[in-house]
C-alpha cells in the first residue's frame, strides 16, 4: 500500500507543478511549432536516421547503458533466460547490491521509476522532447485458481484482497496520469488483474465472440453503470456470478475516474483464451466512457489470423450503438505459446504464418481504421504500437494521403513503443510534431521483475534485431566524443 499512499500524497501537490509545465508544454508544442513541423514534412516521409536529432536528448552514460543493455538483450540465451539469471544474481549478491546494481542500468532503461518523483522526472525529460507517457503498472501475476487453494502472493489473505489492492494501485495511476501534463493523458490497463484466471475463461469459452452477441454487452455495461448485480449470465456457475459482479464493480470505478479525468484508457489484450472476456469488457466500457470522445480503447494483436475480422465487427457495434472507438494496434507478443497451447489442444493455429502475413493484418487494421477516422471525425482514434520503421513509415505516409494532420484533434493518430526500446523512432516521430507517447511501466524493482523477464522474453525477436538501433546510439556517441574532442 506504500506505493498507492505516495500516489495519492503527490496527486494533491499537482497544481504547483502542473501550471510552469504548462507553460513549457505549450512553448515546445504550440500551434506555431506545429505549422511549422507540418510544412517542413513532405508526404508524412519520415527520417530515422539522423542520429544527433534522435539522442540529442540522453545523456553520453545513458547511451552508453542502453549499448551495453541491447547488445545483451539482443543474446537469446540471455533473453530466454532472464528471469531465472535476476532471480540467480539477487541470491548470490543480496538484495541489497542486487538493487544497488539493477537500479541505474536495467532497471532504468526500461522502467520509469517506483515512486511519483522519479516517474514525474522520466515523464517530463520525455515531454521535453516532444514524447507523451503512456502509464503501465506492473502488477502481481494473475490468480490462478484452477486447483483447490488460491496460488496468491504470500501476504494477501485471499484473491479479493489482491484484486482490490490492484485496483487501487490502477485508480492512483489514473489519477497521477490526469496530472502529468499534455493534452492527451493515456494509461494501459490490464483488467484481468481484477477478478480470478478462472473468471475470464469461463467468459470467453461463454461468449467467444461479444460484439455477435450486443445483448451481452448491454448487460455487462447496464450492471457496471447502475451497480446492480447480474443474477445469471449464459452458464455461469453462480460462484463466477459473484465473482463477476465483484469485478464489475471494481471496472465501475475505474470507468468512472478516467471518465472523470479524461484519461484514454487503451485495455490491454493477452492469450486468446482470455481475449474474449477482455474485449467484451472493453465494449461495455466503451458504452459507458465512449459516448462523446473515444476515451476507451481495445488492443488488437495483429499477429493473429482473426484480428481485421475482429477489429471490423467491433466498429460495426460501436457505430450501431451511436459511440465512439478507440483501437491499439499491435503485432503480439506471445507468438510461441500461442503456437504450442494450438498443438497442445489440437486446434488450427490462430496466429499468421509468417511475418509477411502478419504484416498484411496490420496494414489492413491500419486502413480500416483511418478509411473510418476520415468518414467519421471526432469518433475513432488509433494508436500505431509498433517498432517497425516500415510500418511506422506506412502510418505517417497514410495519415498523409487520408488527410490526417499529425495533432488532429478530429482525426486523432498516437503512435508508441515501450519505454527504453527503438528510442531513435519515438525521438525522430517526436521532434516531426507527430503524437508519439512511450509505454512506460512503473513499479518497484521487485514487482518490474517479472515484468522486465516477460518483455525480454515475449519480445525477443524485437530486441534480437536491435542492431540498426545499437548502430545510430554508436554514431550519437563517435559525434559527441569528437565535438568534446575538438
């Protein structure tokens, strides 16, 4: 609870910082910036390869460790091990020198910070260079409570206690999110952190397919808005009934205060036997929070043969229901389990075959998405999650030919990659005037854990091809030592 207090301590100290943030906020990003940004970028062409202009804001040390950490994340042994070396190097050190070596080098390359003063300091110096933060918290691994006893953390009584301390801790980050400044306040939320694994399967092998089914949806979003309790839904047993309804209260005060501080709120996807259950949650969110603005958005892993199917239907509910829609799209992240769980099960494979198809399915979201932006103002709003320079290059050029300003307000076009990774790309988007956040987690470096071993190892086949990176971090460096040089 430690963490939650210093939250709720620094969000009511916000007013004397926020208004010279302001100030510089508008100075570097004002309407004259923009005119400016905008004549200067023919056709949405982007370059990526000046190296000064990408890492003018690091420092030569944090150059020097994001080298050093990328070349070892770029090792596949090392990914695909990670969390068992972490866990191996805080035993024979102590934690004490583990924490004392993790903090300025792993830890803060690719996490934020654990407390609001070091998380306000990653945010600003970001801000600073033109990139917004899009809030993550790393939370507790999901309770599986599959077998008799509940599998939770040693110092939880039981899993309401879990799900409600996650709770708080999203609701703090929410509101600490409304208070850093920008014009577009965004926090990644995991909702399966609020009620049992079992739950969320039940839900998808119930209703596989949510926005087929509106009626469910309605009703999930009728019982989150009114805090009346479902009595019966489809085969639920009535312990999953109970437990529902306990998540859809927690989900009520989450819609409420993003909705109270305009925070878009982006839910995050994950297997696809919980994806189901997360996107019929998301749509009821939508009914709540989606009315005038898209504050509420679903990611859609493009990696996954089903996903522009997918995507279209969801747009098609959203517009027979008269709301807004918001959509994040990603490649994915769990391409190998997915694939073994498939011959495990003996179902066909959901995921594309190649990264050519997977490729396709993300042009495709892209298009249907920005065809739907032009045709309906003010009612989608996309964000191209990606550290491809290809598909990066792909989005401005067609935000270009759709018309779509780099800081539409109407038409609104984010772009984002995770926190201490393909930095050159957010800079140089950054600096063209385009909307560009960073994931950025925060947490204690005993919860970022888990987190740190999860991305090295379901991003592996990002971080094996870091080397264009790697290669413009080392041409920033050989031009900062031969200026101090000279």
């Amino acid at each position: 609870m430690q963490r939650a207090v210093s939250l709720t301590k620094w969000a009511r100290g916000q007013h004397r910082w926020n208004w010279s943030f302001s100030r510089l906020q508008h100075t570097l990003t004002g309407p004259e910036n923009d005119e400016c940004v905008i004549k200067n970028r023919p056709n949405g062409v982007i370059n990526f390869d000046d190296a000064t202009k990408a890492c003018q804001s690091k420092s030569k040390w944090e150059l020097i460790r994001a080298l050093l950490i990328l070349k070892a994340c770029s090792i596949e042994t090392f990914t695909k091990n990670s969390y068992e070396i972490l866990n191996w190097s805080r035993r024979l050190m102590g934690r004490t020198l583990f924490n004392t070596i993790m903090r300025p080098t792993v830890y803060t390359q690719f996490v934020g910070g654990d407390d609001v003063t070091s998380f306000q300091r990653t945010v600003t110096r970001l801000q600073t260079a033109g990139v917004g933060p899009l809030v993550m918290v790393t939370l507790e691994e999901d309770v599986d409570d599959e077998g008799p006893e509940f599998l939770l953390p040693h110092h939880f009584r039981d899993a309401d206690q879990l799900f409600d301390r996650n709770l708080q801790i999203m609701i703090d980050c929410l509101q600490m999110t409304s208070s850093l400044g920008g014009q577009n306040p965004m926090m990644q939320i995991k909702p399966s952190g609020l009620f049992p694994l079992s739950l969320c399967k039940s839900l998808s092998a119930e209703f596989p397919f949510p926005s087929s089914q509106p009626e469910v949806v309605e009703k999930i979003a009728n019982s989150i808005e009114t805090s009346r309790e479902i009595m019966e839904l489809g085969n639920l047993s009535t312990t999953e009934i109970g437990q529902l309804n306990k998540a859809l209260r927690r989900i009520k005060q989450i819609c409420e205060v993003a909705m109270e501080r305009k925070v878009i709120t982006m839910v995050d996807a994950e297997y696809t036997y919980l994806n189901p259950c997360l996107n019929l949650l998301t749509l009821a969110m939508m009914l709540l929070n989606n009315g005038s603005k898209p504050l509420v958005s679903y990611t859609y892993q493009n990696y996954l043969k089903e996903t522009p199917s997918l995507l279209q239907k969801n747009i098609e509910f959203a517009q027979a229901h008269g709301i807004s829609f918001g959509a994040k799209l990603v490649r994915g992240a769990y391409i190998y389990k997915e694939r073994a769980l498939a011959a495990e099960k003996g179902y066909p494979d959901p995921v594309c075959e190649t990264f050519e198809k997977t490729t396709e399915n993300y042009n495709r979201s892209m298009d249907i998405l920005m065809t739907n932006m032009v045709k309906h103002p003010g009612k989608f709003c996309t964000t191209i999650a990606s550290h491809n320079e290809e598909t990066i290059r792909r989005g401005t050029k067609k935000m270009a030919e759709f018309g779509i300003p780099p800081k539409s307000l109407e038409q609104k076009v984010f772009f984002a990659q995770l926190y201490g990774m393909s930095d050159f790309i957010s800079m140089s988007l950054g600096q063209a005037g385009y909307m560009v956040h960073k994931s950025i987690p925060y947490g204690t470096i005993d919860e970022a854990l888990p987190y740190l071993s999860r991305r090295l190892n379901e991003n592996s086949s990002i971080l094996g091809g870091v080397r264009r990176e790697r290669n413009i971090i080392r041409a920033a460096l050989k031009g900062r030592f031969t200026e101090s040089i000279s």
